[in-house]
C-alpha cells in the first residue's frame, strides 16, 4: 500500500489524461511549490476514456476558445519529447498529420461550412474550402458527384498516439514528485464551502488545499459528494476498425460525413465511428460494442461516398463512453461556485485527449496564481450551468 502524507496541495480525482496533464503542468511550473496527489482506483486504465478513445486531434472547431484549446495541443504534441522527457527517454507519439475533411452533400451545408471556416481562419487554424472539382482532385477515391463541397484543415491536424501522450504525461508528473496512489474516492467532506478531507475506499483520507474533478465520465458523481449538480453522463460510442478489398493509395484525411458518421486510415485499415441514432444515457460500466451501428449506419454511409468501401470486412472493434455535457457538449472548468476549492476539468464530450494539455496548463495557472494566464476559460466556467446558458460548438463530432 503507498503510504501517503496526510494532507496534499492538489488532489486531483481520477489519473487518466485530466489528473495526468494537470499534475504535469502543475509540477512544470517553477511557481508551484506545494504537492500534488493522483487518486486512481484502475491502474491498468483499460476502462478510461483515454484508452478507448480514437486518438484525433483538429483545429476546425467553430468556438474561438475550443480552437486555441486545440492549438496548444498540436503545438505540444510537436514537441512531445522535449516537454516529457525523463532521463533522455519519452514514448513515441507518432503524429501523422492528415488534416480533417468535412463533407457537405447540398448547397446549404457547403455555406454552413465556408461561414465556420472564416472564424476558424480568425483564429489561427488552417483551413480551405474545396468544390467537387477540388475533392476529385485531390483525393481520387471520393465520389465528388455526391457532393457539393468540402472543408479540408491543414497537415497540424491528424492522428497520434493518446496513450503514449497520457503515458508521458504520467511518467513525467511522477519523476516531477507528483504522488499516484490506486485508491477509490468514496466522499469528500465539504466545510464552510471548502473540501476539508478526501476519503478513500481503502479507509484512509487525506486533506486538501485544491480537489480537482478528473473523474471523466463519473464527474457527476465525484461532485454529488460536494454537494453539486454537473449536467454530465456517459454516452456509448463504438469504434470500428475495417479493411477494404481496394487499397486506396495517398492520404485519407479524417473524414466527417454529412451524417456524422467518420472515418481515416489506420495503417493499412480504416478506424470509423458515428454519433448513436439514439445517443441516450449509458451505465458507467456499459463498455458494450453496438454492432448493428456498422452496417446500419456506418457502411451505407462511408460507401455513399467513397465506392471502394462498398466491399469491406469488420476487423475489430471496440466499446467506449464519452462523459458527455447534456448542456452544450463543451468542457466544464474551474471552481465550483458553492464550494470553492473544488476545481472542474469535466464534460470534454469527446474532445478531452486533443484538449488536455491546454486545460491541464490552465489548471495549473488558475491554481498557481489565482488566474488564466494564457487562455482565458471563464467562458467554459461553472457559472453557465448555474445560469444554463449554453456556448454554441456546431462541430461536433
């Protein structure tokens, strides 16, 4: 059993991408002195998000503040080795930039796509809009008579390795000081609207000057033990992983259909997934594959499009959740407004790998100096669902 001190700085509740990242940032910042405490009841982390996620990153989001999230990411995925090195040694993350293309079948949506793609311009991402012509040009296999355009982002988008990027995230918090105990939260007293103690299913607790909420999908939960309502819960997505009978030769960007069904090439098949015809709440251990989404939805959908992968074959598959904001699909973060040490990093619907090493930093900031310093999250703060006001993000993938 990892004996532990009996009061921590930060206690971050959950240490797959959220608690990792901020424990890193924290203990990267030469202005934090105190100490930081990982609680993680599955050291395996085969049931996180973090591992069962499809591992993307992109810039085309239609929110300025999700935009520059995913900026800070790439730019620190370009220097991954660098930032998390220990002893000379880093896991390889293995960027391939292939960019986004999102597909529009009709005039309507084409004009949907190019107005996004101004603020996405304003704001530093890389993006261009292509007609038929410029599809069938550039990516050979598309049947372009389907469409009536597309937006396509630049070579910083692609895929990596999430758990290698966790991993190093991990590995360096720890060789940092950073403690991470295998433990449960079971409760958290809550005094004069402070967290006083953290309790532990093992019958230990430990005080704290901050509790952070990187519970993923169970954040809902981890905040009832305050005494405070997040709009948050697990929604079921499957992962689908094909081979086509013809090799489509050059680069596959991550594909969008209008439809919202996905897909890329991995290696030398295809991973694919789509947003559930009914996307309803799911038991947290609910990590069930639904296979009638591939044929159902996803196949008609990629093979409209692309007519090679009108002869495919399932090669694998596998089930996962997204900790879902019923809200706005956005993240939740920073401090509870009735308890005011208890910090979010919660609700990422989907986007939390890509978003993590931004959020982390920000953590880190709001803790260390009592403010962001370099992206100003206010607007993704507490007080919105309090207000239930919503920020509009259309892309959602």
């Amino acid at each position: 059993m990892t004996d532990l001190d009996s009061s921590y700085d930060v206690v971050c509740i959950g240490g797959a991408m959220m608690g990792s990242s901020t424990a890193y940032f924290l203990t990267e910042n030469p202005d934090f002195d105190g100490s930081v405490l990982v609680v993680e009841p599955d050291w395996t982390y085969d049931r996180a998000a973090t591992t069962r996620a499809q591992n993307s990153i992109r810039e085309q989001f239609t929110n300025e503040l999700n935009i520059r999230l995913s900026s800070f990411g790439v730019d620190f995925i370009a220097d991954f080795h660098e930032h998390v090195q220990v002893d000379g040694d880093s896991p390889e993350i293995n960027f391939r930039g292939t960019g986004y293309l999102f597909l529009a079948d009709t005039e309507e949506l084409y004009e949907t796509l190019e107005r996004e793609s101004e603020a996405q311009l304003s704001a530093g991402a890389d993006v261009e809009m292509l007609r038929p012509g410029d599809v069938a040009q550039r990516f050979p296999y598309m049947d372009a008579d389907q469409l009536a355009g597309a937006r396509l982002g630049g070579m910083r988008e692609g895929s990596f390795d999430g758990w290698a990027l966790f991993q190093g995230l991990r590995r360096r918090a720890i060789h940092n000081g950073a403690t991470y105990v295998k433990d449960r939260v079971v409760d958290l007293d809550v005094e004069a609207g402070r967290v006083t103690q953290i309790r532990l299913e093992s019958g230990r607790s430990v005080a704290c000057g901050h509790a952070v909420n990187t519970s993923g999908c169970r954040a809902k939960q981890v905040a009832a033990m305050a005494g405070v309502e997040l709009p948050i819960e697990p929604r079921a997505r499957t992962s689908f992983v094909f081979d086509c009978r013809t090799p489509i030769e050059g680069i596959v960007p991550l594909t969008i259909t209008p439809v919202g069904v996905h897909f890329r090439r991995e290696q030398n098949h295809y991973m694919t997934g789509a947003v559930p015809e009914h996307d309803v709440a799911v038991d947290y251990d609910d990590l069930d594959v639904r296979h009638d989404e591939f044929e159902d939805l996803i196949w008609p959908a990629v093979a409209r499009f692309v007519p090679q992968f009108d002869q495919i074959g399932l090669v694998t598959s596998w089930g996962g959740q997204y900790d879902y904001n019923t809200l706005d699909h956005n993240l939740i973060v920073g401090p509870s407004s009735a308890v005011e040490n208890l910090v979010f990093a919660n609700g990422f619907s989907g986007h939390g790998l890509q978003q993590g090493p931004a959020v982390g930093r920000a953590i880190s900031e709001l803790i260390t100096y009592g403010e962001y310093r370099t992206i100003d999250l206010s607007p993704f703060g507490y007080g919105r669902i309090e207000r239930n006001e919503p920020i509009v993000e259309h892309a959602v993938i």
